[in-house]
C-alpha cells in the first residue's frame, strides 16, 4: 500500500478559454489531514470533481489510493467517501433512507453501516425525521454518515463547515481529527482559513488555478517564529543594539512594542534572545517584555494569493 | 447491468412521494372506477338511451381510456424516476461512489415500472371483473383480456421509458412531463389523421400501441408495431444514457 493517498501530475483543467486548473502537481500522504485552501473560485471544487469522475481533466494524471485514473476509478472510488459543494439529499426521504438509497450504490455492507454512522455524527435520534425538515447542519452531518458508509479509507469534503454554527464547527473538528486517528486520510477544502489551521496537519494553497505553496501548517505559516517582540524603555537605542547582532535583519516599531526581525536561515533560538536580551541589558535597558511573533495561515495565505481586485 | 439494490432504491424513491402515488392510482385503478360509476349511474338513471356498464364492450372502453390515463402515470412516474436524481443534486453524489453511471441509469426503468405494472394490472383486472359482474354488449373473453392487459401495459411502460431517457437527457422532469404528454395526448392524435404523411402515421408510438391492443389489425402487422415501440424505448434511452455517462456534473 502506498504512502500516498492523492497524487496528481501536472493536471490541468480548461473550460473553453478559461483555465480552471494549471498544471497541478500535489501529493496527499494518508493518515493525515489535508487542507486545500483557495479563495472562491481557484479551482478547488474543480479539482475534487476531476478526482471523483465527475469532470474529465484536459490534461495531466491522477492516482488516487494507488489506483491509476481513471481506469481503476471504481476500485478507488468504492474506499472514497466524499461531499463535493454542499451535501444533497432527497428531501422527501428521512435520513435514514437517504442513507439507504446511497448504500445501494456502495457495496453490500454498506447498508449495515447505516445505523452506525448516524449515531456517530449525532443523528440517531431524527434519522427518521424527512430531510427537508432538516438544519444545514444536520445535512452536513448527514453528509458525513453518508460518507462513512463505505467505510472510507479517504474522505473528501468540500466546504464542510459551511452554514455551521461555532458548537457545529467545534463538534466537526472533533470529528474529523477523531476519523484520522483512526488512521483514514480526510481532505478538507475550505476559504476558512482559521478552521485549517486548527483541523489539519498538511495543507496546499491553489489560486487562479495554480499550487502556490503546500507543506506542513508550520511550513506554510513560515517554519514558526522569525520575529520577536521587545517592549524597552529606550526602543530607539534597543533597536541600535540589537542591529549590532550579526542574525538581526531589521527592526521596527510595531503597536508599542519594538519588533526585531531575524534573518529567515536563522530563526531565533533561545540562545540567540538570550543573547540579545543581555546586550540590552547590559546597554542599560529596562525590559518589559518579550514575545515571540508567530505568522497566521491567514497572513501567508494573503500574502500567497491574489485578491479580487488585483484579478481585473 | 440490473442490480437488484439499486432497483429497490429507485422504487423506495418514488413510492415515498405521496403525491405520484396518488395521481398514478388516480389515472390507473381511479380512471376505471370513475368511469365504471358514470356508466352504470346513467344505465340505472335511464336504461333506454345508456347502455350497461359491463361486457365485452365496457371492458374495451376501459382499455381504450386506460392507453391514454395509463400513458399519462407512465410520464408522471417515468419523468420523475429520470430527473429526480439530478434535481435533487445527488446524482452526482451517486456517480461519486464509483459505481458505473449506466448501472445508475437503468435501474430507474425497471424501478418506474414497478411501480406502474401493479397498478395498470390492477386497473384492467378492475375492468375485466367489472366487465364479467356486469351486464353488458358482448362476453369478455380470456384473449380479449389478455390483448386489453398487453396495450395498457405497453403504453404505461413505454412512456415512462422514454421519459426516464428524456428526463435523463434534460436533466429535469418538468419539460419532459409536458412535452411528452402533448405528444402523446395532442399532436399524436391529428398525426395520426393526416392522410398526406402516408405509413409515416405508423411510427407513431399512440398508432402503433393500438395496434397492440388490437386495433388497425389489416393496416399493420403486429411485429412492426412491437418494432416501432423498441425503437421508440431505445431511442429515447439511449440518448438518456448517452447524456448520462457524457455530462460533467
């Protein structure tokens, strides 16, 4: 079994004149949680839809759980449990047997696992209830037991949290973390931000069509701290000092504090603050605090991609 | 190609909505009765000018109504099993499953059709036991039968083939119900009475399944009506299935 749960090279997907997709090479490890962000529109539903067979690539290969694609697209496909945009349900059914009618798609025990998976996302109770009484949130969480029917070795879900409330997302979260540690690889694709770097290990930025960065969480948010900040009682000569360090690129003043950048091959150690804090202390400086400056996924995701109105 | 559990889910699908179970009994089972207790009560109001109700005759005009009720079920429950899945979104969460989008396709023929086979069967079995309780022109016989079930059936189950095929290729029901049933109910009829057209009449479905039913015996011979139907069904499903294993969704 390989290691790799999603491997795509140099795929790419034209509509027309458009390009959704540009040579697109991506490797998901399994047993972790990938996030793909992307603004709307970047091409992130494209992508998913070309790995489900719902959409033809122009160009390029997949394989997905080891399968080439598409010709071994059902072998991979019968391990892959997947919500492509929001999750749709026949309204007039009840949950149950929206579950039913999806199970007859899957293999036979799949229609065992019916009961099983709405108790695991908490519908036990109303899986009797007709879906169109239903929230957006339980028809996410629907989609989520409709997923686990074919007791899936990878999950890919697009925009899950969309329309949940904070406890949804929370009670989401736990979830999808819980389905990893039980050794399943879940794509997440999300504009959420926030929700990524709190969900996933592993994460890719697409924008216009094309893989601007992936990695780690920490890889992508800079590889951890590369600044810190100093409150001093002469900031002026702090920064002097400080500029004398031979790992000191910059420094600035930055809401009330000053913030000391370091050269990004060396991220500070604490041998290095330590050594910068007793040249200022040493200098006659009074410290009143000092705080390591971590980068948000937000703050690299923006500084990664294009906003609406660079695209015009 | 026919799995039986797809089958089943097609059938659960149709049979929980409440609304085409009662318009498919309505124009079956309901078209029959009404028009039994129409006959009946104008025989008992004035025997002289209404004949009876039953016989040979009130079963051939029973059969005769049900190729145009029994037609409009199989568009109503035909056009929905075609269009449900792609109205509703999950289509592609079923194509998703990597199950063969063919194998998804047809099992909605035979899902709409078990539906409306027990109710045509009920219906003309309604005519038929009517026909033989009543008084009436004519002995129904066990052939007649037979022809009569054979033409309510046919209309019934083409119709709602073709209409999961054209369904399937428009990707909605609401079209489809509507251009079917004029076809079948409006423009077939003056087609079929348009001398200038010539034996092109014959490869109207509405012609052809009367022949079925026993009808036009000396203009057409049976296996061309049978033939007309097939291709009718294979045309229509086929460019259904055509759309269904070509389209991006």
């Amino acid at each position: 079994m390989t290691d790799i749960a999603i491997h795509t090279q140099g795929l790419s997907k034209h509509f027309a004149q458009r390009i959704a997709l540009e040579s697109i090479d991506l490797s998901v490890p399994r047993g972790c949680a990938f996030g793909f962000l992307g603004p709307n529109g970047a091409g992130k539903t494209t992508l998913i839809r070309m790995l489900l067979g719902l959409a033809e690539p122009t160009s390029g290969t997949m394989r997905l759980l080891g399968h080439d694609l598409p010709s071994g697209r059902a072998e991979a496909l019968s391990r892959v449990g997947a919500i492509v945009e929001e999750p749709r349900f026949h309204g007039h059914l009840t949950g149950r047997e929206n579950l039913h009618v999806h199970a007859a798609a899957r293999d036979r025990a799949a229609h065992d696992r019916v009961d099983g998976a709405l108790h695991r996302v908490g519908l036990g109770r109303r899986g009797d209830d007709r879906v169109k009484g239903y929230s957006l949130g339980m028809r996410q969480r629907l989609g989520i037991a409709r997923c686990l029917l074919c007791d899936p070795e990878l999950l890919i879900l697009d925009e899950p949290v969309n329309g949940l409330d904070p406890a949804g997302i929370l009670e989401f979260r736990g979830i999808i973390r819980s389905l990893v540690d039980e050794g399943r690889t879940v794509w997440l694709s999300s504009h959420l931000l926030d929700e990524v770097q709190k969900t996933c290990d592993v994460a890719a930025i697409v924008d216009n069509g094309r893989i601007v960065a992936q990695g780690t969480i920490a890889e992508l948010t800079g590889g951890g701290v590369r600044n810190i900040d100093v409150v001093a009682s002469t900031p002026a000569r702090a920064a002097a000092l400080a500029l004398q360090m031979r790992d000191v690129v910059r420094t600035a003043q930055h809401d009330g504090a000053l913030r000391i950048d370091f050269l990004p091959e060396a991220p500070p150690t604490p041998e290095m603050v330590t050594a910068l804090l007793r040249r200022l202390l040493d200098g006659g400086i009074e410290i009143a605090s000092v705080a390591p400056v971590t980068h948000s996924l937000e703050e690299r995701f923006l500084d990664m991609t294009t906003r609406l109105e660079d695209r015009s | 190609m026919f799995d039986l559990r797809l089958i089943r889910a097609e059938v659960l699908k149709l049979r929980r909505r409440r609304g085409l179970m009662v318009a498919t009994a309505i124009f079956t089972v309901g078209a029959v009765a009404i028009y039994y207790a129409i006959v009946a009560l104008l025989h008992l109001a004035d025997p002289g000018a209404n004949g009876a109700a039953g016989g040979l005759h009130g079963f051939d005009a029973t059969i005769g109504l049900l190729s145009l009720t029994g037609a409009v079920a199989g568009v109503l429950v035909g056009a929905t099993a075609g269009g449900a899945d792609i109205e509703a979104g999950v289509f592609r969460d079923l194509a998703a499953t990597g199950r063969s989008r063919s194998a998804l396709f047809f099992a909605r023929v035979p899902g709409a059709w078990a539906i409306l086979v027990p109710a045509v069967v009920a219906a003309v079995g309604l005519s038929a036991g009517v026909a033989l309780l009543l008084e009436g022109p004519g002995s129904l016989t066990a052939a007649a039968a037979g022809q009569g079930l054979a033409a309510s059936l046919v209309a019934a189950l083409l119709l709602s083939a073709a209409s999961v095929g054209l369904a399937a290729l428009s990707s909605g029901r609401g079209m489809v119900i509507g251009i079917v049933l004029a076809f079948q109910l409006g423009l077939s009829p003056i087609l079929a009475e348009i001398g200038a057209i010539g034996d092109l009449r014959y490869a109207i479905p509405a012609v052809a399944n009367a022949r079925i039913g026993g009808e036009i015996a000396d203009e057409m011979a049976l296996v061309v009506a049978i033939l007309v139907v097939l291709a009718w069904a294979a045309v229509t499903l086929g460019a259904g299935l055509w759309r269904t294993r070509t389209q991006e969704i």
